[in-house]
C-alpha cells in the first residue's frame, strides 16, 4: 500500500512542506529512517535527525524550529504523534482479516458461530459458546462452555477462557492470558490441618473495547462478578483477583496485582508494579507511581506514589532525604555529644 504525502495529509488535517507526491509505504523512527518510510518528530531533541533522515516523509509538530535544510517532505500538525496513532491504526485497518474454521479446531456442535469468524488450528470451541460477527480466534485459544463474545473479538493463540465469561464488543485478549480462573478462596480448618477450598461460582464480565496483554490473569468471581469496564486496557503480566471492579478506561502497566473485592474508579492510571490490597475502593482519576503500595481507600484525582502513597513531591523529597540519612545520624550523634558535655560543665 502507498501513499502520497499529500494524501497523508489530507487524512491528518495537516500541512505539507516539500514534495507533496513523494510517496511512502512504511513506518519508521526518525533515528532508524529509510527510503519510502514516514517518521515523526514530536520531542524538540531529536530535531539533529531531521537534517540527516533518509525517510521520505516526517510529521512535524507545528511548533518545531528548523533552522537548517532538510531533504525530506515535513508535514506539519498540531500533534504529530497523535496523528501517528491514527495513521497506524489506519494501517492495522487494512491488512485482509483472517476468515473460517480450520479444520483441525474442535468447534463445539452446540455453539453459536457469528459472520466472518475465524478459528484457527487446535482452537477449542466448548458448548453453549457465543462467537459475534468478525471475531479472530487464534490457534490453540481454549473457550469454554457457556462463553459469550461480542462482535469483533481478538483471543490470541493459547489464551484460556473458563466458563460462563462475558465479552462485550471489540475485547483483545493477548497471547497466555487466562481469564476466568478461580479466585483464591481457601478457609483453614484446623481440624483437618489443610484449607477448604471455596467453590468460586461467580464470573467475569469484560465490557466493550478492552485489551488485556499477555499472561494477565484476571480471576472469576466468588460469587457475582469480577467486572472490567468499557475502555480499560491492561498491559502484560497482570492480576486481577476474584470480585474486582476496574472503572471505565483505566490503564494499568506490567506487574500490577489488586487484591480481591478492590473497586477501582475511572481513568485511573496505575505504574508498573503497583500493589493494590483488597476490599478498598479507589476514586476517579488517580494516578498511582510505578512500586507503590495501596492499603487504604484514595479519593479521586490523586497523583501518588510510595507505600503509602503519598503525594509525588513530598515522595521525592523525603527519597533525597533518605539518602542523607547516614549523614544525619552522624551529625545527630554529634550535637548529642556537644549536649552531654555542656550539661557536665554546668
């Protein structure tokens, strides 16, 4: 597929400086540019690989100076890595779907199967399934009995789905993520010596446009349902545990665990490995650093980080603090000593 730098523009709102026929048929970082490739340049720093880029078109941010000449086609916008995205998801829009069952995917005579699916090889289809139009099921994913997937669904190869979830539309879910796992329910009967496993009875409830990365594990509910509201996105490497509630287009990075029963509010943003405990609520908006440790309800539109969270400035004073402690000491230990004398001499 190519594209004129004119057309770019036209799709971008944006405007262009140079060759406006000059075309590209790929991406690629300004640092890593190449012959027929578009890049972008949206951080001023960068702006030395703008006179030496081979790529033949770049995206410029309206307020970017240019003091030297360039020997690629600019195309000036507001946002150039907003218009990047779009341009990538344009992309990703046009390669040709995959389509049909193989033949060599077990498809359950007992499910439901939309328009346009595709079931790749080895992918398990359980009864009572529900697959909507357009949904991409790569191979070896395993759908359990009683599942329901709303249109334009992606399960990536060796994803499992245990019983009874629910998927709205438009739901990715990446490679070796399990969701519908039991939660962690055990009661310890001492008269027996060992735990009592709680039978969890409940679900999980994935609402629309969600993505959840690779080997996340999102677990069902004891009873209910464990809930991830429209818009979330989850990086790698998650848990969420057994009766958790996550607000609509909250994000979280790789390694975040929230315990069980945990309400979390809207847009919120957690950092990688945050630690969130359970039977707490959190408020809208709360932006959590990266290693924080939550033990207690947060209200809304908060920017915290630390165990407990505290407020980002106050952090990062009291780390450069801690730093000095061995000198502190030292000098303590001195006015101490300075003390001790002054109280002799009386």
């Amino acid at each position: 597929m190519e594209f004129t730098a004119k057309q770019i523009a036209q799709l971008i709102q944006g405007r262009v400086e140079g060759d406006d026929e000059v075309t590209i048929n790929t991406f690629a970082k300004i640092e890593e540019s190449r012959p027929g490739a578009i890049s972008f340049l949206a951080n001023p720093k960068y702006t030395h690989y703008l006179y030496e880029t081979k790529s033949s078109v770049v995206l410029v941010d309206e307020d970017i100076t240019i003091d030297q000449p360039v020997n690629t086609t600019l195309i000036r916008v507001r946002n150039a890595r907003d218009c990047v995205a779009k341009l990538l998801q344009l992309y990703e829009s046009m390669k040709p779907k995959k389509n049909g069952i193989d033949s060599l995917a077990f498809v359950s005579p007992k499910a439901k199967i939309g328009k346009d699916v595709y079931i790749g090889a080895f992918a398990y289809i359980g009864d009572g399934v529900e697959l909507g139009d357009d949904c991409l099921i790569y191979p070896h994913a395993t759908i359990m009995d009683n599942c329901k997937l709303g249109k334009g669904c992606i399960v990536y190869p060796n994803v499992s789905i245990y019983h009874e979830t629910h998927f709205g539309n438009n739901v990715t879910i990446h490679s070796g993520s399990v969701i519908g796992a039991d939660g962690f329910g055990f009661a310890p009967n001492e008269e027996a010596g060992s735990y009592d496993k709680i039978p969890q009875i409940g679900n999980v409830v994935i609402e629309d446009d969600v993505e959840i990365g690779a080997n996340t594990c999102i677990d069902r509910a004891t009873m209910g349902s464990t809930i991830v509201r429209k818009g979330v996105k989850l990086d790698n490497l998650i848990q969420i545990a057994h009766n958790t509630d996550i607000g609509r287009n909250t994000v979280m990075s790789a390694q975040v665990g929230i315990a069980g029963s945990t309400k979390v509010g809207e847009w919120c943003m957690f950092g990688g490995q945050t630690g969130i405990s359970g039977h707490i609520e959190i408020g809208n908006k709360v932006a959590l650093g990266a290693q924080s440790g939550v033990p207690g309800n947060i209200k809304s539109n908060q920017r915290l980080i630390g165990t407990p969270p505290m407020e980002q400035r106050k952090f990062f004073k009291s780390q450069a603090l801690i730093r000095r402690l061995p000198e502190l000491h030292e000098q303590i230990k001195t006015l101490l000593k300075e003390v001790e004398e002054l109280k002799k001499n009386k």
